[in-house]
C-alpha cells in the first residue's frame, strides 16, 4: 500500500523547504559502512574512508544501522529553519534528552554497549555524539560542502519553479518517480510505517539530501512538521571530475597559478596532490593555498594526518562567472528509503 499523505488547504499552504548538514551526516553513515548498495555515492565514500580512520564515530556508526530499517528520531530532529548550520542543529538535537529513552524503547535497533551508555546518560551521551559529528563532518562532509549545498539550493530553486508553473500537484510529482500525486493525497512508497496520514493542518517540510539517493526517508510521527528527505536531481554527476580551463577574467585578477590550483578543487585535495598535479613545489603550493584561505576563496579541513583544501561557495561563483581559457603568458603576480521515526512510539 505504502504510505499515503492526506492534504488540506491549511496544508498546502504550510509547505516548506529546507537544507540540512546534520541529516547529510546521519544519512552519509550508511553510505561509508555500505558502499557498494550506493553506486553513485561509491567514490566520495572511497575517498573519506580512509580520513575517517583518525576519528571516533562509534556511537553515530551504531546508531545507523545497516541496513538501515529505521533510525531513532532524537539523531536528527527536521530543521526548524531554511538553512540551518551545523550546530543549530546540534544544538536541536541536544534539545532531545528527554525523548532518548522513550525513543530506544520504541526502536527495535540492534542494542550495543555504546547505545546503552546513552540510554543510561542521555545528556552525556549525546554531548559526545555531537562531538563525533563535528569530527566526522570536517573528515567527511565539510570539505564537499560547497558543492553539495550549491545542488540541494539549486533543487529548492528548481523545485520553486515547478511551483510557480504548475502549482502544488505540480512540484510535489516530481520529487521521485516512485512518489505520486492523486486528489489531495500524496503517494509515498513502501516504508517502515504504511497507511494514510492528514497532515493535520501541519503541512509538509521538504529535504533535499545528496545522501538519501536513492532513496526517500519520511517523518510523520509528532511534535515535529511532517517531512520528506528526497535526492535531489543531478546527485550522479556530483563527484565526477570536471576538467575545465581556469577563466581568463579570473586568472587576471588571481594570477594563473592560484586561479589552476582553485580550478584543481573540484574535488579537496592536500598540498602534496595539488604540488604534484601543477607541477609546484610544495612550500610553493602551500603559500598559494594559504593566500588564497586568507581571501575566503579555499578552507582548509584538518582531520589526524590529513589537512585538505576545498574551494569556497564564494570560489565556486567565480569560477563559474567566466568558462574562457586563461593566457598562457607569464603570471600576473605571485605569492578546494527507510522510515524516520519520530519522537518515541513512531515506527
């Protein structure tokens, strides 16, 4: 049967979006334990897995179980806002102590020893999830960041299109070939939790999420705003490498060595790949990087061993302002679906 949503006018009107860096984390856990079930997420999580070997994110890791059937609400609470960042959400989740019990009594998860630590303490326990998410988001999510965002907004955009051209039942069919649209009730497909749900009044928030592919994860369940976490279009080509010449305009202002090492952050990258690639020295590549950290234009992401570079949002809208191969004269100037359950009793 799957899961049906029921709509009223107060509904429709109470549809939202939002972007959410937390949820990108739980749903990436599933992908760095199972590789092989996500194809076209495989070479990000061949890339990080090896980062992620200097940090401890046992208690996320048995949180997410995989396959992953359901996961317990308090880990990732729906954004309250558009665009939250990082820690607001962290913030939310650390709201959630009073619900961690009553949640693993409702989850039929596997049990392990670091889970019933945080049952015992939930205050404590998620002090310290949140503190493995920060180390597993500079490791494996902040580097990409830009990038990922930059499609999930672009998605809402698409998405407020669809909307303008054809209304609700418009936008709303497009999220997913197998999500339908009929009467005032939207079809989901098979999940942990079947049946028909009116909105109440609440409306629906809207997730875009690199991580969920290919997949759509939905909460239902009280306090919080019902919720579809969809992939958004254009997840196949996010990790493909993009060869292009730096821009002319760009390469003037920059010079033609910071602007190469900025086209060579399509992907992060350390200091030595980047010296290697460009044939630079690599004090050189790092006073290049450095510079270039100081304009806002690359971040640099340190995590045990490694230190990788990636380029801005600020970068990305540069580089794509001007596609005309730059000079080869002499440099200008020197010096990169399953259920959510909700609060405790959802299923």
């Amino acid at each position: 049967m799957g899961l049906e949503l029921t709509f009223t006018a107060r509904d429709a009107a109470n549809v939202r979006f939002a972007v959410s860096p937390l949820w990108e984390v739980v749903a990436s856990v599933r992908v760095v334990k199972n590789p092989a079930a996500h194809a076209v997420l495989k070479p990000w999580a061949e890339r990080v897995r090896r980062r992620l070997a200097d940090v401890d994110w046992r208690l996320l890791s048995d949180l997410v179980p995989v396959p992953t059937i359901s996961i317990v609400g308090f880990v990732c609470p729906p954004p309250a806002t558009s665009v939250p960042d990082l820690e607001v959400e962290l913030a939310g989740m650390a709201a959630m102590a009073p619900l961690v019990q009553e949640g693993f009594d409702a989850w039929d998860g596997p049990r392990t020893r670091a889970l019933q630590e945080l049952y015992a303490d939930p205050v404590g326990g998620l002090e310290r999830l949140a503190e493995e998410i920060r180390g597993y988001w500079e490791a494996a999510i902040a580097p990409y960041w830009p990038r990922v965002r930059a499609l999930l907004e672009g998605d809402v955009l698409y998405r407020a299109r669809l909307l303008a051209e054809g209304g609700l039942r418009r936008m709303l069919s497009d999220l997913d070939p197998a999500v339908t649209w009929e009467g005032e009730t939207l079809r989901l497909p098979k999940t942990v939790c079947e049946g028909v749900r009116p909105l109440g009044g609440l409306g629906l928030l809207l997730v875009p999420s690199v991580f969920t592919w290919p997949r759509v994860f939905s909460i239902t369940s009280p306090p919080w705003q019902p919720t579809i976490r969809y992939p958004p279009r254009g997840v196949a080509t996010l990790w493909e490498r993009r060869e292009s010449d730096p821009p002319q305009a760009l390469a003037a202002v920059l010079g033609r060595t910071r602007t190469r090492l900025l086209a060579e952050l399509d992907q992060p990258a350390s200091t030595k790949e980047l010296a290697a690639r460009l044939d630079l020295s690599e004090p050189g590549a790092s006073q290049h990087l450095t510079a270039l950290r100081r304009a806002g234009l690359a971040s640099a992401h340190r995590t045990g061993r490694y230190v990788l570079y990636a380029r801005t949002a600020v970068a990305e809208t540069l580089l794509a302002g001007d596609a005309s191969p730059a000079p080869s004269g002499h440099e200008q100037g020197r010096a990169g679906t399953a259920e959510l359950p909700g609060p405790p009793g959802a299923r």
